[in-house]
C-alpha cells in the first residue's frame, strides 16, 4: 500500500501543480492579449474557472490527510484520549454521510447538465460538475482511510524544520 499511496499523492501533486502552472500561463497570456495585442482570448477565463474547480476538488483529500482543514477542535482535544477518539470517529461518519450525499447528487446533477456545453470552451458541462463527484469520492476516501484504517494519514512536524525564525 505505500507504494500505491506514495504514486496516488505524486499524481494529484503533479496534477495541482499542473494545474497551477496552466492558470498561471493562461492568465499571463490574457494580460498580455488584452493590454499588448488590444485583443482579448475569449476562453482564458472560462479556461482557468474550469481549471480551479477541477484542482480543489482532485487536491482535497490530499489536503484533509494533511490536516490542512480548518477544524475546531478546542474541546476536542481537551477529551481523553478514548474520548476524542470516539468524537474523531463520529465526526468522520458524518462527513462520510455528508460526502455520499454530495456525491449522490453531484452525479445527478452532472448527468443532467450532460447536453448542456460551456459558452467558450464547447465541451459538455458533464465534464465540469463531475468534479463535484470525484472529489467528494476521493475525499470520502481520504476520510476512511485516515479515521478507520490510519493508512493515509500524515503526521505534521511539530515545528518547522528551519525553527520559527526562518520559517517567516
């Protein structure tokens, strides 16, 4: 499983990074477009929404195995330990039960937008809110494996590496 985990984070990593790097191009040649050419390319922005969605949503999970989500856990992790983690495991199933509605009705949702292209790019929208799907898939699976089986999980350095005066 940890070389199977190690490729799955490399490949969400390099697809984010990807990502980033085309949003960042593409904005760059808006700019230019508009302000050197007086021309404007009239799918850049259409482009980098679609983009962004499809980011958030494939790095999600990698982001909650990371602990990378706000939490308020103030109280919780003033419990016992035996405590917290039966409050750990509640609070996992119910974003599991959130997500597998969310991923119930993003599929739905993305099944009926399926005739319905977007206005620059001439794709299927299908391919835009399936996003919604497979990140809520893939969170879900972050979820489970982090809460039920610790396999996914990544423990955070108590400090930064540098120490605090050369982290800022």
């Amino acid at each position: 499983m940890p070389k199977l985990w190690r490729a799955y984070v490399a490949a969400v990593e390099a697809f984010c990074f990807a990502g980033i790097g085309a949003i960042l191009v593409i904005g760059t040649m808006q700019v230019v477009w508009r302000y050197v050419f007086n021309s404007s390319l009239f799918w850049s922005e259409e482009a980098m929404r679609y983009l962004m969605i499809w980011i958030v949503m494939i790095g999600a999970g990698l982001s909650y195995s990371r602990g990378q989500f706000l939490g308020m856990r103030l109280a919780v992790d003033r419990l016992p330990a035996g405590l917290r983690r039966g409050a750990d495991l509640v609070s996992a199933v119910l974003m599991l039960v959130f997500l597998a509605a969310i991923l119930w009705f993003g599929t739905r949702f993305a099944w009926m937008t399926r005739l319905q292209t977007a206005t620059a790019l001439g794709f299927s929208l299908f391919w835009v809110h399936v996003a919604i799907s497979v990140g809520a898939l893939l969170l879900a699976l972050h979820v489970a494996l982090n809460e039920f089986f610790g396999i996914a999980r990544e423990e955070k350095p108590d400090e930064h590496p540098m120490g605090a005066e050369e982290a800022l």
